[in-house]
C-alpha cells in the first residue's frame, strides 16, 4: 500500500500526519507531491524526506488534479501492482481513518473507496453548502447518491490507476470528474464513515471559492449558457412564426424544433464530453424524442400548477427548472455518456520532474 500525499504551501501540519503514519505502521510507503510551493516550503520536504517519504516537484504550481497524476504516474513507474490511498497535507485525515481507508482499497479491483465525512458539528459553511451542491450535481449526473463528493481520502486498486491518469482536469475538478466517469469505465464507488476534521476553520485550505468552484461545477455551468441560445431562438421563432402564420399552435412547434436543433447541436458539441462520440442520426432521434417528452411534460406541469392557483409565470419557472434539471440528467446519463470502458494501458510516469528519492 502507498499513501499518497499532494501538497502546496504546507505547513508543519504534513510533518505531523508524516510522523503519525510512521508511528502506526513504519511498513507503509509514502509519496509526497510538492506541487510548486516554492523555495519558502523547502525546509518542510526536506523534513518530509527526512521522515522517508518519496519527495516529487513541480517546478511550478499545476492544481491538486495534476499532483495527483504525476503521484500516480511515478507509483506506476516505481511501485507496480501496489494500491494506493490518498490523503489531504493538512492533518484533516486522521491516521486511523488512513488506515481504515488503506485496509478496505484493493480488496475489490474494480471498486475506489471513499473516506466519506459525516459534516457533524462546527462544519464552516463553505465546506457544507459545496459539498451539498456537488452531492446533488453528481446524482443529476449519475443517478447515484454518494455523502461526500469532495473527500480527498481515496483508495485506489492498483488496476485503477492507468485510468485515473487518462481523466481530464488538472485542479480541484479532477476529484469530482473521477467519480463521475468511474461508472462509464467500468468502475464500482463504495464508502466508509470517516471523522469531519477542519483545523482552524479550514484556514489553510487553497481553494478558491470562484475559481475553483467554476471548474467543479463546469459540466453543469456549460449545460446551463448551452439552454441560454436556445431560449432566445425559442423566443425570436416564435414571434416571428406566430405573426407569419397566426397560429399559436404551429408557432409553439416550428420554434421548438429550431430552437432544439440548436440546443442539440451545442450540447453533442460543446457540453459533453463523450457527445462527438456518438453517432450523430440516432443520438439526434433520441434526443428529438427527449424534446417532445419534456414539451408535453412542460404543458401538463403548468396546467396542473395552474389549475392548483399557481400564477402563470410562478408556475413557467418551477416548471422550466425541474424540466431543465431532468433534461440534464437524461442526456448525461443516455444520450451522451460513454460508451465503453477505455483500454487500461500502463501510462508512462510525467517527466521533466525534480524527483528525490529515499531508497
């Protein structure tokens, strides 16, 4: 089993967690990414090579996602067919939860454990609202209900990490990208109850709360600008076919049609990820049928909340959002998902890396 730890800026704090984990089992191996945290951060990897850990540099900041893959690519490299358990720098992991973690990965090859946080007690309400938004980004995604979506405390298979390499994203975002391509490849979620640690308030945390939240949420963000275009061809349509024909009915179809090719057209191209991957005609039926599900699901919502006194525009907007928020679903979890498991080949480790090594 390694322990795998990325680090920026850390304080004495990874010293700390360094020492306990020698102290619990002086058997386990320890990488240690530093990812670009500068000249000011030596002293704590010296330390930290001083504690036996494998020390990796990024001559430069890249994001946790990269640390990861780079840690990844040199367990690969360095220590083939071991697991892999990774932890957070900054002491929010306890020892025992490490090694609670490190005893249940690798059991199943197909399955990444989570160390899943119960956000009991004094909780800072950036932690507990972000951790509630990803939770219920990654249902609408995936149709599974997971407690902790953004827990750094993971257990990976040895036969995990070729694919944990080919994932997309680089900062905070990877984390959460895993867990939602993990089914699409082949790959089981489980969890085990961890304790809720937040020293000082999650000060010495580096997320960002704009930036970092943009890129986590990014999937959900695109979907959302991609139904923007397609409302205004919606609207512009439909004024113009109901004055050209002075039917309400054929003006309401022509300009969905057009305004849903659109939407089509962005979401296979832009939104997506695996959308270009699939056969454009029968992708386009489905969706087409998906169109008209949700048209007759829209009028049959706003004539129930009608009839139940619900004024009009009121009952536009709870009926748009339920239906946009179902629409999302349907098309990230069929029409567009992944369509196979990716061959696992062995990737070669990152070069062009400062690598100091205790043998």
């Amino acid at each position: 089993m390694i322990i795998l730890i990325p680090a920026y800026e850390p304080d004495a704090q990874l010293l700390e967690v360094l020492g306990a984990i020698r102290a619990a089992d002086p058997s386990l191996s320890v990488v240690v990414v530093d990812d670009g945290s500068g000249p000011a951060y030596r002293q704590i990897f010296d330390g930290a090579r001083r504690a036996g850990a494998h020390v990796i540099s990024h001559p430069a900041n890249q994001g946790k996602g990269s640390a990861l893959k780079t840690g990844f690519g040199f367990i690969l490299d360095r220590f083939p067919g071991r697991d892999v358990v990774c932890a957070d720098s900054d002491g929010q992991h306890s020892v025992v939860d490490i090694l609670r973690v490190a005893e249940r990965a690798g059991k199943d090859p197909a399955c990444m454990m989570l160390g899943a946080r119960t956000f009991a007690g004094d909780v800072p309400a950036r932690s507990r609202i972000g951790n509630a938004a990803t939770r219920l980004l990654f249902r609408l995604a995936t149709g599974e209900r997971i407690t902790d979506t953004q827990t750094g405390l993971r257990g990976y298979p040895a036969a995990m990490l070729p694919w944990l390499l080919t994932v997309d994203g680089e900062r905070y975002e990877y984390e959460l990208n895993l867990l939602l391509e993990a089914k699409a490849a082949g790959y089981r979620i489980a969890g085990v109850g961890i304790a809720t640690i937040y020293l000082d308030r999650n000060s010495g945390s580096h997320f960002r709360p704009l930036a970092d939240s943009v890129r986590i949420y990014a999937p959900l963000l695109k979907f959302l600008l991609a139904s923007f275009p397609g409302f205004l061809i919606d609207t512009a349509a439909f004024l113009a076919l109901s004055a050209a024909t002075g039917s309400v009915l054929a003006a309401v179809v022509g300009a969905r049609c057009l305004s849903a090719t659109a939407n089509f057209l962005i979401n296979r191209r832009l939104v997506f990820q695996h959308g270009r991957e699939k056969p454009a005609g029968a992708t386009a039926a489905r969706y087409c049928a998906l169109a008209v599900a949700l048209l007759a699901a829209n009028y049959a919502l706003i004539a129930a909340l009608a009839g139940a006194g619900v004024a009009d525009l009121p009952a536009k907007l709870l009926t748009e959002t339920a239906l946009l928020a179902v629409s999302y679903a349907v098309q990230q979890r069929f029409l567009f998902a992944a369509g196979h498991k990716p061959d696992l080949v062995p990737a070669q480790p990152p070069h062009s890396l400062a690598v100091n090594r205790n043998r």
